[in-house]
C-alpha cells in the first residue's frame, strides 16, 4: 500500500508550496518547496516598468501550474521574457507550460545544435509518457486495495488524469533558426545582460543584471559542481571576473557572494590534480574545502566520482 501512497502523492499539488524571497523591488528568487529542494531547481522573477522576466522553470508539471497562478497574481509588468539557462532538452520541458499560460511571452534559449524542435518534442512526449504510465500503475495497483481504501486515491487518480488530458495540449517550444538572440533585455528602468558561454550542460545562458550585481546561471553556478564537460572550469573563471558582479543565484541553494564561485573552480582544479595521482580517492581536500558548506560525504564523493569519470574519459579521448 505504501507504494501506492507514494505514486499517488507524486501526482497531487505538494504540500508544502513554493517560496517567494523578495531581494529588491525588482528581483523575486522562487525556491521550491523544501522537501523537493534537492530535486527542482530555482527561478527568479525580474520585474521592470514596462516588462518582466522569469528566469528558468522545471518539469514538476503540477508545482509549476501553482507557480503560474501565484506569478499571475504578483506581475507589475507584463512577462514579456521566458529565459532558460540550460541546454539540456528535458530540463525545458516546463517552458512548453510556461508559453502556453503566457502566450505573448519571448523565449530566450542558449544557441545550442541540440535545442531543435525535434528534440523539444521528444523531451515533452518522454514527460508525458512517465506521467501516463505512473497513473496507470497507480490504477493497477489501487486495485489491491479495498474498496473503503480506494474512494480517496480514485479521486486522485481522476484528478491526475484530467491534468495529463490538459498537458497533452501542449506545445514544446524550440527556437528557429532564423532567430537571432537577444544579448540584452530591456524592461523598462532596468536591462538585462544575456550571456553565452561553455558551462554544466555544454551551451548554457547566464543573466546579468549590472543594476544588482546580479548573475543567474542555474546549474552552471552551483557551489557543488555535477561536471559534465572540461571547459566548464573556464567560464566559471570568466564569470567571476565581470565587472560589478556582486551576487550570484545557482540552480541549487540560496544566493552567494560572488567570492564563492572560488570554490566550484577549486573543487574542479582538486579533481585535476588527483587525476594526475594513481589514488582514486576523493582528498581529504575537497572534504575541507567545503567544511562550511551544508553538503553531505555522500554527496561530495558521487559529485567527485562523476568528475573524474568525465576528465578521465576526455585525457583518453586526447591520446
């Protein structure tokens, strides 16, 4: 029974809503909800005079429609600009929501081969596909159940249906060819810097608010980096050099000084260098690196792990 709690729970509104931390008149960070913390990444919305943007989404289908209520009735501005940070397709699935719910709305993706109108399609339908499949399971195993035990989850059950009947009118969103991205963003008394560069999913997008000192990089600007390809360090390094950078907002955890970002490029050039030794063992190094960081053992050596695997796979890639 209770796998059949939790199948049905992942098809119901959470519990606990989304946050909403207000860092100025203009810029609302939108965290989810602390249990799924680890899971969702987090948004931003930026407000001008004239125009707002919202930074990045997330494929949480049912969170991200309480999202799109709570944004309808918190707007100043029309949302002229949907930006994704990201290149990776399954990570933009969200955006196909988003552009329904505001239909006049610009998307702005990073320049990426892969970012095709193919691949968009794909990504959504694998979605819908997962969420189809679980409401089935969830069916077959309601069935076990008594009949006092399944009046509540049918209920559920009917109510995720008429969701996935509602989300299979989507249409997934893709840039053309012919359109040339935007290199800044102007929303009435404040601008926006768009800024391409190699990072966490190979083409990715940051968003620069020269106004705030502000940089919003998703996963690229993560304390704790899940590396995936070897010029990330690089750019990492060039962000930090921006001038009146003050503050930056990652993917994954609260806002930090821009100082910080020393500590994804350090943790890169640990990896390197126990590369080069025949240990490999996560350093005691890297543990004390992020001693003040709230990140598990557990979590520093899959991340390690992960990044030795990618360098190693490219040093051979290079003989």
């Amino acid at each position: 029974m209770l796998s059949v709690l939790m199948l049905l729970l992942a098809l119901t509104p959470p519990a606990l809503a989304t946050s909403w931390h207000t860092v100025s008149p203009e810029i609302t960070l939108i965290s989810p909800a602390p249990k799924a913390r680890n899971i969702l990444p987090n948004m931003a919305l930026i407000q001008g005079s004239s125009c707002s943007a919202l930074i990045d989404s997330h494929g949480d289908f049912v969170a991200l429609e309480q999202v799109i209520n709570q944004l309808k009735a918190r707007l100043k501005a029309p949302l002229c600009h949907l930006i994704a940070t990201s290149s990776s397709a399954h990570q933009l699935t969200g955006l196909a929501l988003l552009k329904q719910a505001f239909p006049d709305a610009k998307v702005h993706l990073p320049t990426a081969p892969q970012l095709n109108e193919q691949a968009m399609r794909a990504a959504l339908d694998n979605q819908l596909s997962s969420f189809a499949k679980s409401i089935e399971l969830s069916e077959q195993r309601l069935s076990q159940l008594s009949a006092e035990q399944q009046g509540p989850w049918q209920t559920r059950i009917t109510l995720a249906k008429q969701r996935l009947a509602r989300w299979q009118t989507l249409h997934s969103v893709a840039l053309s060819k012919q359109t040339k991205p935007a290199t800044q963003l102007e929303l009435g008394g404040l601008s926006l810097q768009l800024i391409q560069f190699r990072g966490q999913s190979g083409y990715d997008l940051g968003v620069f608010s020269a106004q705030h000192g502000a940089l919003f990089a998703g996963h690229s600007a993560d304390l704790l980096p899940y590396v995936r390809y070897t010029t990330w360090q690089h750019s990492l390094q060039l962000l930090q050099d921006a001038p009146a950078l003050d503050w930056v907002m990652p993917a994954f955890g609260k806002p930090y000084k821009a100082a910080q970002l020393a500590l994804p490029i350090t943790f890169m050039t640990r990896v390197q260098e126990q590369l080069k030794t025949a240990d490999p063992l996560m350093p005691r190094s890297i543990i004390a690196l992020y001693q003040d960081q709230s990140y598990t053992h557990r979590q520093l050596t899959q991340h390690f792990d992960q990044a030795i695997k990618v360098l190693s796979h490219k040093k051979t890639l290079n003989k």
